[in-house]
C-alpha cells in the first residue's frame, strides 16, 4: 500500500495519470473527497486499467490522511512516495487556486496568517517524509513536467514525455485556472521569515 503524499499543486494528479497508464492499476483520491476519483474514471476510461491487478495507491495532501489510512489499515505494509515541487510555485500556485485567497485579500494580518499557514503545511509534508521509517521515494515536479523518464522505486521506469497522458491529466483536473494573482503571493511568501527554511529543505531533498 502506498501514499502519494505532496502539498497541493505539486503533481499529484499527473502522477496519479501516469501511475495508472504505466501500472494498469487504479489510484485512489483524498479521503473524504468523493468527487477524487481515479484518472481512469475522471477520463472516462480513456486510461486502460486490468481489473486483475491491484495495488492500492493512495492520493494525500495532509499528513492525517496518511496516519488515519495507516491506523485503520495496521496489519499492511505501508510506503511512502512524495511528490514535491518548488516551495514558493506550490504555495503561490495553491492560494491562487483557492478560497485561502479571499483571506490573503482581507487584510494584513489576514494575508501573513494565509502564508505562514500554507508554509506550515509544506514543511510538516517534508518533515514526516524525512522523518519516516518507512520504506520511501521522492518524485520531483520538475522531472515530470521536464518529460523526463524517471526510474521510480515503487512503479518502475516511467515515461513523461507522452503528451496523451499529461493532455488527460490536464482535462480531468478540476482546480480552477487562473494564475495573474500568483506574482502578488509569491512577493508575500519570500519577505517571510520561514522562506529560507523552505528552500533549504527543498534544495536538501532535491539533493539526494
């Protein structure tokens, strides 16, 4: 059993579409989110899947998703597999997205309490990967977008160059586009006194 466990707009959907291209297999969604289907659904099977094979491959952006699955699933072997992405894009990219924006808007107060909450969110992510017993692997958005083939601990060689899978990853992805308010949350993330601590901790993962 895996967790595909990454703060928000870091590609989680489009590894999820890749997964189950590669894998045959289906992803699951975030709990308690019933519209979070698997690709395969969302695209109206346009993603093959064998029914034979079964791997369960879980979606989450909180870590207390990832505790809840472990503690009501105990007696299975857990791994865990982080996407993460460039802390200041996923952030920016995320309160853009968000209804965490009508709050940044509010006022002053209001908008450092959005990003130092949001910036909280990315760090506990990092902390429990590095701080996990488990078995591991990190996934860089920056491969994937790149189209690189990236050899994945959990899922083997996958390629991401195919434009058809990330088209349907793309079309089935139901967060709200725009992105002109990024440039003024991106301004508010890096006079922060924590934006230093977020690109080391990135710049320490993607070192390894």
């Amino acid at each position: 059993m895996i967790h595909l466990l990454s703060y928000p707009r870091s590609g989680n959907h489009l590894y999820r579409a890749f997964i189950e291209f590669h894998t045959q297999t289906m992803t699951h969604g975030s709990l308690n989110s019933p519209t979070d289907k698997s690709i395969h659904e969302k695209t109206n099977g346009q993603i093959s899947i064998d029914s034979a094979k079964v791997k369960y491959v879980y979606k989450s952006h909180f870590i207390k998703e990832v505790l809840h699955r472990e503690f009501v699933n105990r007696e299975q072997i857990w791994k865990l597999n982080m996407i993460v992405r460039d802390p200041i894009d996923a952030i920016s990219s995320h309160v853009a997205r968000s209804r965490a924006y009508t709050s940044f808007l509010s006022s002053k107060f209001d908008r450092e309490q959005t990003i130092e909450n949001n910036i909280e969110n990315y760090l506990n992510i990092i902390s429990f990967y590095k701080n996990y017993s488990g078995d591991k692997d990190v996934i860089l958005y920056s491969d994937m977008i790149s189209g690189k083939t990236i050899n994945t601990k959990f899922f083997g060689s996958i390629d991401f160059s195919r434009q058809d899978i990330r088209g349907l990853a793309q079309s089935s992805q139901t967060s709200l586009k725009g992105t002109s308010k990024k440039t003024i949350i991106r301004d508010a993330i890096l006079t922060s006194p924590y934006s230093q601590t977020l690109k080391f901790l990135y710049d320490e993962i993607i070192s390894k």
